[in-house]
C-alpha cells in the first residue's frame, strides 16, 4: 500500500473541485487534487452560469425568489441568499483565473435567458460552450498543482469524529492519502440511468462515500430530467443536451402532430421550470406513444453560431437544426440534493467537507433552477476551499489507517441502469419503487478490485438512497412526480435526510 501525505485532498477537476483546490492553495496549504477521469460535467456545461450583475435591470431579491419558486417549497432562503449574492464575484475571480465570457459589445457581456429566470441574467461563452470554457480557465489556473488523474477515491477515513484520509486507488494499487481536511467534489449521479446528459464518471461515488462515512444525503430523490435531451432511439449512455437557451432565444416544442406540448400548462410556456416542461412531455408522450418530442428551432437567426455544440451534437445524428426540428426527449441530468453541507461546504464530520452537484446546500430544494449549479459550485467550491485549508492549518497532520469495511454489495450496471429508467424516472410509484428496492435488495457482493467495480457498488448505493428517499414522499414535489400521489401536500414542505442506514 503506498502513502502520500497532503493538509487538503480534493476530490474532483470540475468547476467545484478545481475552484475549492486553488482557494485552498493560495492559503498556503498542500493540496493534492484527485480525479478518476478526464472528463467532467462541468466540461458539458452549455447554457451558462446564472449571475446578478450590477447596473443592470436585475436584483438578488429576484435572483433569490425565481430559485425559491423553481425549488417549490423546500430550498433553505438564506443558503440561496448567501450563495446568489456572492456570486459576481466569485464569477469575477473566475475571469481574473481567465476565463472569458461573450459579449453583446464591447465590457458587457451578452445575457441569456433560460426556464424559470423572470430576467436575462445568464452568462455564456463560446455561445453555447460555458463549461468547456470554465474548465479550460480552472485547468490552466491549477495546472501547477498536484493533480493525479487515474486516481479512485475508495473510502474517506476518519477516526475519533473526523477526517484522517482518504483511501485511493490507482495503477499502483491501493493507497492513502492521509489529510485532516477532504472536499468532495465528485459531480452527479446520472448513470443510475441508462441515458444520461453527464459524463461516464457521474455515478454517485460522492454520495456513496459520503452514507459510508456516517455523512447523510438529503433532498436526494429529487433528479432533475432535462427536458430536451437529443433522441437517437435506443442510444443509452452520455447523450448530447439540446440547452435550455434554444428556447430561451425562441425555439419551442412540438409533439410529432405539430401541438405544443406547454401550452395552457404553464404561464412560462415552454420556459416554465424543467420539472414541469419534462413532465409535459412525458405526459404527452405517454398519451400519443410517440417515441420523442421536437424543438423547433428553425426560427432562430445565426443557429449555427449562438449554438455551435448543439449544431455539432445534432449533425453527428444526422439532424439539421436549420432544416428540421430536433428529436428530444427528458434526460436524467442533474442530482438536486447530494451530501448535507452548510453554504461552506462543511459536513456533519470534522475536516469532510462537499461542493458542487454532489452537496446539498438547500439552494435547489426540490428542482435546480437553470444555470444555478455552475454559480454554486464556483461560490461553494471556493468557499470549501478556504474552510477546509483553515480546518487543516488548525487540526495539523493527521494518520489514516484503513478501516474495516462491511461487505459492499452491487448489481451489474445495466440491470441496476434498467431497474431506476423504468422505476425512479421521470414518474415513479410505489409499485415500482418497491419493486426497484427488491431488486436492489439482491444485489451481491463485489470486490472493489477496479474503477468499474468500485462504480457498481456506489451507483448501487445512491440507487438505494434515492429508492428509499422517493418512496417515503408521498407526494408530487419539484422533480420528485408520483403518479399515485400527484399532488403536492403541504405538510410535507421539509427536507428528507437519509443515513448509511438507509443504504
Ligand atoms: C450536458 C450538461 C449541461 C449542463 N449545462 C449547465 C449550464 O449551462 N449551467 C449550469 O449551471 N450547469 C449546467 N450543468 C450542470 C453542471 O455542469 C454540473 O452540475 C457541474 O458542472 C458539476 O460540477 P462539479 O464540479 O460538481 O462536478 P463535475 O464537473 O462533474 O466533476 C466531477 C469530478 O469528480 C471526479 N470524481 C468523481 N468520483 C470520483 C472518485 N470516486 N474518485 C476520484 N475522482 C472522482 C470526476 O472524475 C470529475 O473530475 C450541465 C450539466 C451537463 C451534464
């Protein structure tokens, strides 16, 4: 077993992990960065970081009550606040790292709008290539930290109540870092499913660490099915998003009869909160058994321009956004809740702290609002940072010695992939949440032998905790639609917390 020794490990190269690691080394301390793959979520990222910026028609008080409608009764009004009013400048902090928004002349930068915002508040770069933009910075910003890639977290140890390590995998076998302080900062969850907006490694490994450690998850039945994910029939796996912004600059939706699927079901339209745009669709496509929706985009001046990636994801299937209306359908796409952190990312364990999609601040509640995720991981991510090198500087070096884990039990992926598609998706029963619970049940147990093993067992894990979690609220809320209990009940307006019990 080989040893390495940091005051901060941080668990993730996204928008979150690279922001908390760059926080934490410019307070001095020795930060090693850890990341199963190259790829990220925040990489994907289209649409844009949703921001209030000054001199503008905006406010925070705006910001902060369109979040608190999308989230439908359950975020926490002061996490929301604190995190949207620090959110120009951590943006600024960004641009100084590099990075580079579009602009509609020359120092004002060009805003967006997308579903759920009452305002144009949503930056963008490259048109439709935000995240590839972000990380492009953030990489360049650490690329003189210590950032191992091939790198699995297996396990956070702790001892006495808090942090010692975190237990790796990599090509030379297992390993510890040992750390007084670990941020978490490992993304989604979407692989639960068999069709995904995010990338491979989205598979809920921060969750599963998090249960293990004693740490609960919160708010975690509440996954957020994009509605407009590029249909290509039976295709699984990470598939192209179709950004909210097509419609926010006009483009709308269409069932295959050429009826609009949105109206007279919200007054936003096709711009109401994606849980209500997704569900429409669902809907009608329950009731004409048409296989996938159609964005109508062809009304849109320059699409090629303002949306480049999607124009690309759309060419490669052998669609012409210009031409023809794009196939879609709703996507498993972002994980509201995640680990419980306050709005500096620190959990219940000392020295364990979480950013970005896999933390639950209470600033989502029961549906993220759009382009909300990319601003909290920047304002979150950073904030982390700077805690948990304060933390480290404080409690000092730490040794983590292994700890005796109860035997992890997985199923295979596509089985367990099958099992949440057709039970915890869009709409869900208790039927078929028990049904999916039983199957989790007989999952057997696995060796962590390898990054896939590993997944299986905490894909297995989140599947568990959003099983639990969905079954027990008997209601239709945010994300969260059951059709045998579709209205939202009023008692029932609080959070949800889930321990390793659970799972
Ligand atoms: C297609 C798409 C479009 C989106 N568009 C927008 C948008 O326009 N605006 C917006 O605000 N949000 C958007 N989102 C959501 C947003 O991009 C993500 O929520 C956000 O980028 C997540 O950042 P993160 O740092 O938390 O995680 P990620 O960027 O996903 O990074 C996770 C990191 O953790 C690492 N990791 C995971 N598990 C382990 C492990 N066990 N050991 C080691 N490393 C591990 C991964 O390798 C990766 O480096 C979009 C998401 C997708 C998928």
């Amino acid at each position: 077993m080989w040893h390495q020794r940091a005051d901060v490990v941080v668990v993730g190269t996204g928008v979150a992990g690279l922001v908390a690691a760059l926080a934490a080394h410019r307070r001095g301390r020795k930060v090693v960065v850890l990341s199963k793959a190259t790829e990220t979520a925040t990489f994907y990222a289209q649409g844009g970081i949703a921001v209030v910026l000054p001199d503008t028609d905006d406010s925070i008080e705006a910001h902060v009550a369109d979040t608190i409608a999308a989230g439908a009764g359950l975020c926490d009004p002061d996490a929301v606040t604190s995190i949207v009013a620090d959110g120009y400048r951590a943006v600024r902090e960004l641009v100084d790292d590099g990075a580079r928004f579009d602009e509609a002349e020359p120092g004002r930068w060009s805003l967006t709008r997308e579903g759920g915002h009452s305002r144009r508040r949503i930056i963008h770069s490259g048109g439709d290539a935000t995240g590839a933009e972000v990380q492009r910075a953030l990489d360049h910003a650490a690329a003189t930290l210590d950032i191992r890639r091939n790198h699995v977290a297996l396990d956070v140890l702790y001892a006495d109540g808090a942090v010692t390590g975190v237990h790796v995998l990599n090509s030379d076998g297992p390993g510890i870092v040992h750390a007084p302080s670990v941020i978490l900062a490992t993304g989604g969850l979407g692989h639960l499913y068999s069709a995904t907006t995010n990338p491979e490694g989205s598979t809920g490994d921060g969750v599963a660490l998090a249960l293990w450690a004693g740490v609960p998850v919160s708010d975690i039945e509440f996954i957020q099915f994009h509605p407009t994910m590029l249909f290509d029939g039976d295709a699984g796996g990470r598939r192209p998003l179709i950004t909210e912004a097509v419609r926010g600059e006009g483009g709308i939706l269409l069932d295959r009869q050429g009826n609009s699927i949105t109206a007279g079901v919200h007054p936003m339209g096709d711009l109401a909160p994606r849980d209500v745009v997704a569900g429409a669709i669902d809907a009608r496509l329950r009731e004409t058994g048409d296989p996938c929706a159609y964005l109508d985009a062809r009304g849109i001046a320059d699409f090629g321009l303002r949306f480049p990636t999607v124009t690309a994801a759309c060419l490669a299937a052998g669609i012409d956004p210009t031409r023809q209306p794009i196939p879609v359908v709703p996507g498993a796409h972002y994980s509201c809740g995640g680990v419980v952190t306050d709005v500096y990312g620190r959990t219940e364990l000392t020295g364990l702290f979480a950013a970005g999609e896999v933390a639950r601040t209470g600033m989502h509640g029961a549906n993220r609002l759009a382009s909300n995720s990319l601003l909290e991981g920047l304002v979150v991510g950073g904030r982390a940072g700077r805690e948990a090198a304060d933390h480290a500087r404080i409690a000092g070096a730490t040794t983590a010695t292994p700890i005796e884990t109860e035997t992890r039990v997985a199923l295979p992926r596509r089985k367990l992939q099958r099992a949440m598609s057709q039970y915890a998706s869009v709409v869900r029963d208790a039927d078929g949440l028990q049904q999916l619970t039983a199957e989790l049940d007989a999952a057997d147990p696995r060796d962590l032998d390898g990054r896939a093993g590993f997944e299986d067992v905490a894909l297995t894990a989140a599947a568990r905790a959003v099983a639990a979690a969905a079954l027990a609220r008997n209601e239709s809320r945010g994300c969260h639609h059951r059709s045998d209990f579709p209205d939202t009940d009023p008692a029932l307006a609080h959070s949800q917390v889930f321990a390793a019990a659970c799972c």
